[in-house]
C-alpha cells in the first residue's frame, strides 16, 4: 500500500513541530519554504542590534531532512494552493498531497500606510535584520562627520513604533548598543545627544503582562534613556522624518515598525475560505479548514478562537499547533481521532537590557535579574541546533562581561529589502 503524502507548507515554528513529530510515521512528508533554513525570529532584533551573528539564529532544513526517513525538503515559492485538486502549486511545480498543514506565518502589517511601509524598516526575514544593522552603524558613522547640527541630531535618533515585545526589546539592546559601544567607537559622539523614542498606541508597554510588570518595563526602559511616548500614533514618515498623529514630527532618519502582523500572502490564495482578523484563516476546533478536513493551518495563519478571542501570534501558539495537527494525522491514520486542540498557555516574557526582563507565567510574575536568566534560558533552550546553542551562548557570555559587540559590520551601504 502506498504511504499518504503529507505536505508541510512553511517550514518556521508550526511547520518545523508538525514535521518532527510526523518524522518516522508512516507517512510520505514533503515540507516546502521559501528558505532552506528554519529562522528564529524572537533573536532577529539582536542581528539588528549587533548581538548576533545571523547564522546563530537559523537552521538548514535538509540537516534535519537527512536525518528523518521518508521525510524530503522542497526549496520553492509556494504561489497557490487548489483544494479541490489538492495540490499545493509552487515554482518548482505543482507538489499533490493527501495532507496539507499549512505553516506559512505572517507578514507585518502598516495599516496601509505607503510612506511609513517605503521608509520604516520591520523584522521578519535575516536580510531584514542585516540591513537594519547596517543603517544603525551608517547613522553613525554619517553622524560622526556631520557638521549641521540639526542634520546629526536626525541621524542620531531613531523612532520605534510599538510597545510589545519586539519594539520594547530593540529598543533596550539598541540604547545598550549605543551606550556601551557605538559611542565609544566614535569618540565626538556622545550617548547624550542620541534620542531612542518608543512610541505606542495603548496607555501601557507590553500590554499583554500584567500591570506591575508594564510599569517596571517602562520606568527602566526610560531610566536607560529610552523616550516612551505612550497613547501616540505614527501616520507618516518621509526617509528623513516621523509624523504622529495631531501633527507633531520628529526628524530622524530611522523608523523601525513593529506594530502589527497580518497573516501571510498565503492566506490571500485560499479561495472561498472564511478569514478572521488580519486576513486570518478561521480554522475548525481540530484546526482544518472548515469542509476540507485534510488540510490544516498552523501559527500566526490560524484564526483559532479561545473563548472567543484569537489565539496570539507567538511561537508557542505555532509549536503546539502543529504538534497538534501530526498527531491528529497519525490518529486518521491509524482510523482514529484525538480531542480538540486546547493551547496551553505557558506565559509571555520579555527582555528589557543588562540583567533586567519582565515574565509572568502559571500565575507568576518575575522582573529583574531571574527573568533575565530564565528569558536568556529559555530562549537557549527553543534554538535549534547544538552550535547555535553553543554560539550564542558564548556572544552572550562575552557581551555580558566585555560590554562588546563584536558583529558591528557594514556589510552593504544600500538598503536591499523594503516590505510593500
Ligand atoms: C522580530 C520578531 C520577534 C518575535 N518575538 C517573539 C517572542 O519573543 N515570543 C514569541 O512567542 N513569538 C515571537 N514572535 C512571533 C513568532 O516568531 C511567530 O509567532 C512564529 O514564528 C509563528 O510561527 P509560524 O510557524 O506560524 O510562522 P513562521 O515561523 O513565520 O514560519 C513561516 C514559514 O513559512 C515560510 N513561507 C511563508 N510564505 C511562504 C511561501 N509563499 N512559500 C514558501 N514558504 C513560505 C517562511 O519562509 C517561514 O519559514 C516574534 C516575531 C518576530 C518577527
């Protein structure tokens, strides 16, 4: 009998779980990405910031393929997908399945604002990260001969918009970069005359912990000289300035956007399938879409209400999601059926600087120095790969007790990448 084929579409934290624990079933598996690499998107802020090197947060997928039997890796754009002829269509050509999961995560969102989407710089792929890195050290090396001292001031200041995890630990390792290295670098440049501003729409940072935690995260990110600007929108930017709404404009050369997701353009090619908030595909309690029960959707794709409310985009959503859709697949298999997906919610953190991070979990809240160990922890832990581990382990090691960063390269003096 021939085994059933299940194709994994998007190979990031949904599709990467779905795949391990499918691996050495009896099923054919196919996993297509775009990339021939796993990323780790909650480490790509420290590629920007100089921390990282960018192989340290990626995997190659075939490493882990040749491992797995009657597992293979596709390297292909995956542009449609026919559910009536079950077939996923790529540009490498049509690849047909019996089981699809469908893994293809998100894209940031700017709320259709063209000037801020053609200026900003945002965080989902590795030549994102490297291209923002080498504008943070351009800025400065621009800067640091730049006799107009309106013109420095701009290039000195950088504008992050949005106050969850993302913006709130870019701007912590940002002012650190700053503080710690970029102004001793450039001996006329004083950390003092460099302005880091946060802005956020809500009342609070990190609105997702609870209140003490939000207040901690926001006095310590403003005792490290980060400008929080809270109930405050960004509705423009130009590449050499910033609008907020009512009119007030801040002039700086750097706009790093982080907030909002939508789902990915895969989404869009779904035809005739319900979509949830930001283009969201809304997905059954066993996670399939509604009327094809062989075809699954993992992560920030997935709109899976939990009492009513969307399950968040975050990793864990993803990894258990795509646990959940190979064990239901297992369980067809073997003429079975499993319960409905229930997610566990295990507690967000996130970091702030040196020695300092916020993390509630199972009803607890930390702050401060043991957050910090268990975010650094943690994170170590979710990386794949014994080298990654052992890299960034070391980079932070080394940070932590050198105050350095040893990856501060201009590799490229244009940007490549801009998000439309
Ligand atoms: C900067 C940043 C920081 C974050 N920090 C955190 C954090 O601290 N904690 C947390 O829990 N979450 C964090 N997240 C969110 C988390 O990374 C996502 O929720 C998670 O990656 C979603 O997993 P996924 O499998 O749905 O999609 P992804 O991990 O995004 O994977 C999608 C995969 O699909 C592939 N793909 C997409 N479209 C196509 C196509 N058309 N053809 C072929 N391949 C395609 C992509 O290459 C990618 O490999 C962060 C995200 C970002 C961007």
């Amino acid at each position: 009998m021939t085994k059933k084929r299940v194709v994994i579409a998007g190979m990031g934290f949904g599709g990467l779980r779905a795949a391990k624990a499918l691996a050495g079933s009896d099923v054919e598996l196919i996993m297509v990405d775009r990339n021939n690499y796993h990323l780790f998107q909650p480490l790509l802020y420290q590629v920007a910031t100089a921390g990282l090197e960018q192989e340290a947060i990626a995997y190659p997928l075939r490493g882990l393929t040749r491992r797995w039997q009657g597992a293979s890796f596709l390297l292909a754009e995956i542009n449609g997908i026919d559910l009536a002829e079950k077939c996923i269509l790529t540009d490498a050509g049509p690849v047909a399945y019996d089981y699809l999961v469908v893994a293809a995560g998100s894209r940031t969102n700017f709320f259709g604002m063209e000037s801020v989407a053609l200026h900003a710089f945002d965080l989902k792929r590795l030549d994102q990260a490297e291209d923002l890195r080498n504008h943070i050290l351009l800025m400065f090396e621009q800067a640091s001969r730049e006799p107009d001292p309106q013109r420095r001031s701009a290039l000195l200041t950088f504008v992050i918009v949005g106050g969850g995890p993302t913006g709130v630990e870019f701007a912590g390792a940002l002012r650190e970069l700053i503080v710690y290295v970029l102004s001793q670098d450039h001996p006329t440049i004083s950390s003092a005359e460099t302005r880091i501003v946060l802005v956020e729409a809500a009342d609070s940072l990190l609105t997702a912990m609870p209140d003490d935690l939000r207040r901690y995260a926001q006095r310590k990110l403003s005792s490290m000289g980060v400008e929080v600007l809270l109930e405050s929108r960004v509705v423009g930017a130009t590449a050499e300035s910033v609008e907020l709404y009512g009119g007030d404009v801040i002039a700086s050369h750097t706009l790093f956007w982080s907030a909002g997701v939508s789902a990915a353009e895969l989404a869009g090619y779904l035809e005739g399938v319900e979509r949830g908030a930001s283009g969201r595909i809304v997905v059954q309690p066993d996670l399939s879409i509604k009327g094809y029960p062989e075809v699954f959707v993992v992560g920030d794709m997935a709109c899976y209400l939990a009492d009513g409310t969307p399950l968040p985009m975050m990793a864990p959503v993803a990894s258990q999601q795509g646990d959940y859709a190979a064990r239901i697949i297992r369980a067809r298999e073997q003429g079975g059926t499993i319960p409905p997906f229930r997610y566990l919610d295990k507690g967000s953190m996130a970091t702030i600087g040196r020695s300092s991070a916020v993390a509630a979990a199972a009803g607890f809240k930390f702050r401060g120095y043991i957050a910090w160990v268990a975010w650094l922890l943690l994170h170590l832990y979710y990386l794949i790969g014994f080298r990654n581990r052992l890299v960034v382990m070391m980079n932070w090691t080394y940070a932590y007790w050198f105050q350095e960063r040893q990856v501060r390269l201009i590799t490229a003096k244009k940007r490549r990448a801009v998000s439309l």
